[in-house]
C-alpha cells in the first residue's frame, strides 16, 4: 500500500508540475506571443516578460516583432518606352498589427511574404511603366525607390503589415539586347557630341573672324598714322635742313656731305674701289678744288 501511496503521489506532482509549467507564457524581446483559446485568438502579450493563460484550453503562438528582410526574385519589367528591363530588389518589413496580421494571413510568414512580392511587384511594373528607360537609369539613386514606396502608400496596413524600406540590388537590361541598346546609348551620345563640337567649332569661328576684322581695321589705321608721322617727320627734316644750309658757306658744305653719301652708297659688295672721271664734283671734293 505504502508503494501505490508513493506512485500515486509522484504522478500527482509530475501533473501538477505539468499544469503549473502549462499556465505560463515566456514573451521574447523579439516576438508577440498570441494567446489562442479555442484557435480563437483571446489575448496579444506585445512586451516581453512571463505572463499567464489556462492550461490545456489555452495555446500559445508567436510572432517576429524584430525587422524581416525579404528577397524578390528578379523580374521583368517594361518602360514606358517599350523597353525591357530586369529588375531585382528585396524589401524590409515588419509586423505592427498582430491581431490583423493573424486574422488575415492566418499567422504565416510565408503568407505575408507572398502577399508583399504582389504588392511590390505591382507597384514597381506601375512606376517604371510610367517612367522612361533613362529615367528609370538615372533614378537608381533613391528617387526610383522612393515612388514605388509612395504608389504602395497603405495597402499593406489591412495586413498588419509596415513596409519599411524597398531597395534595387540590380536594374539592368535582359542579356538579349544589352549590347544594342548600349550601341544605340552610345551613337545618341556620338550624335550629341558631334552637334556640340560643331557649335563650338561654329562660334570659333566668328570670334576669329571678328578677332581678324578688328586686327585688320586696327593695323591699318596704325599704318596710316605711322604714314603721317613718317610724311610730317620727314616735312620737318627738310625744313630743318633747308634753314641749317640757308647761306653759300653752309650750301657748299651741304654738298660736301651729301657727296660723301652719295659715294658710299655706291660702294656695295666686297669692291670698295670707285673709279672718278677728274671732271666729277666728287673727285674736286679730293682734289680740293
């Protein structure tokens, strides 16, 4: 009797260990713990520490609270100018309404996950199917992401959903066709430069040409005063000249000078010998006549 005793005892409080351990409810910093009564949802513990339910007719299921990072497969998206473009992004995202996300998604991140690759897959073949294929080039930057969060707005709060972030890992064209549109991206950038340098090269040339006019009309007007100054000095010269040899003692050594002159110029080359006749005026300048 005294064994059964002792049996029966220690199955008491192995039960009771097991309904005590049952009642409590451990929350995590990084999860929502949903209080099921039924597979109805009862109650939501939203901080973390130990709370309590009715065992055996109470369950227990969490949830993630921290941020979820989900990766899209890469997609095929069309501008508005009829180009394909291949686009692969993964999105950030976190649950702010447990009960809603519960209800609607039936508790599954897998769920969640397929509802959000709809949604931003959507909402990105929208925007870039409004949106040039350079623009959606030159929007990689932050802008391109930026619409397809602002086209998505609320839609995901029905969900208990926060879209936190969208970001584009790679934005590229189908292997098919990189090659000709980078041949024409490069002869739409050759004609642009070509038209550049032909206006450039256009408006060198009328500032040369008015450069030339202006240098033409300045050194003409320069050589038409150096004339005049040349015509007035050499005016002034033989005005000098003509008062300094005025009288018959000044004209006769006026000649004199002038017949020097005269012989020197006429002295040219290597032969320095000058033949006179005795009758020429410069031969009397030696002879002393």
């Amino acid at each position: 009797m005294k064994a059964v005793r002792n049996a029966v005892i220690a199955i008491l409080v192995i039960v009771l260990l097991m309904v005590g351990s049952s009642c409590f409810v451990v929350t995590n910093e990084n999860e929502y713990s949903l209080i099921r009564q039924f597979g109805k949802i009862d109650h939501i513990v939203y901080d973390a520490g130990i709370s309590m339910k009715i065992p055996f007719i109470q369950s227990v299921d969490t949830l993630p609270k921290q941020v979820l990072i989900y990766d899209l497969s890469p997609s095929d998206v069309i501008t508005s100018d009829k180009k394909t473009m291949i686009c692969d992004s993964f999105i950030l995202w976190h649950i702010t309404d447990p009960l809603k996300f519960a209800q609607t998604l039936n508790s599954s991140i897998s769920n969640a996950e397929g509802r959000l690759d709809a949604v931003v897959y959507n909402s990105t073949k929208n925007v870039i199917s409004s949106t040039t294929q350079e623009q959606v080039i030159s929007g990689r930057d932050g802008a391109l992401s930026a619409s397809i969060i602002q086209n998505i707005g609320n839609t995901l709060e029905q969900y208990g959903i926060e879209l936190l972030s969208f970001e584009i890992k790679q934005l590229d064209l189908p292997n098919d066709n990189k090659a000709a549109v980078y041949e024409r991206m490069m002869s739409e950038r050759d004609n642009i430069a070509a038209t550049y340098t032909a206006e450039g090269n256009s408006e060198a040339q009328k500032i040369r040409n008015t450069t030339d006019k202006e240098i033409t009309i300045l050194l003409s007007e320069a050589e038409k005063e150096a004339e005049i100054l040349i015509a007035e000095g050499e005016a002034e010269y033989m005005k000098i000249l003509s008062e300094a040899y005025n009288d018959e003692s000044k004209q006769e050594f006026y000649s004199f000078v002038r017949s020097l002159d005269a012989l020197k110029l006429s002295m040219k080359g290597n032969n320095k010998t000058v033949m006179l006749s005795p009758d020429s005026p410069i031969a009397q300048i030696f002879y002393g006549r």
